[in-house]
C-alpha cells in the first residue's frame, strides 16, 4: 500500500470554499481510479491550511491517476483557488487496520 500526505495552504479568506472543493469535486476525480483506497482533508483548524492524505494500491496506482484528463482539469483550479502544496511526503504503508 501507498500514501501520499499534502500540507497546502491557500488564501485564509478561501478556506469553506478550498474545503468544498477537495471533498467534492476532487474526492468525486480520483475515488474512480484503479488501485484507489481512501481520501481524507483534515482541518486542524488553522483558517488557511488543510491536510489531504490519498492511499492507494500501489506508487503506480497513484502516478496514474494524476494522469488522466480529469486530474489534470482538477488540479488546474489550484490555481483559481490560490493552493499551494506547502509539503508533500510518500510513504510505503507498513501497518494498517
């Protein structure tokens, strides 16, 4: 198993409409692709910054799915919406439940 952990951050006055986003719109994009486990946002409550974590089947899994036509439209509205990937970490999952 695969992980992928992104600390972004964005414009603080954009935080409901950044957080709609990434669980609507981009949750709906990737949920469809092969090797897809789970999505979360995680919202530490720092008007601003916002946490997403995407596990996946394998790293090609993953590399695929932000390959398609709808990922790339997807991540296009980065930029409409002022995100910034602060940090991005992978990992090889060891352990789960």
């Amino acid at each position: 198993m695969y992980a992928a952990i992104l600390h972004l951050t964005f414009p603080p006055t954009k935080h409901e409409e950044v957080a709609k986003f990434l669980s609507e719109e981009m949750l709906s994009v990737i949920r469809v692709n092969e090797g897809f486990i789970d999505f979360r946002v995680l919202d530490a409550g720092t008007p601003g910054e916002l946490v997403i974590m995407d596990t996946w089947r394998s790293r090609e899994d993953s590399a695929a799915a932000i390959q398609g036509e709808e990922a790339v439209d997807v991540h296009a509205r980065y930029v409409a919406l002022e995100i910034v990937v602060a940090s991005a970490t992978r990992y090889s999952v060891i352990a789960s439940t």
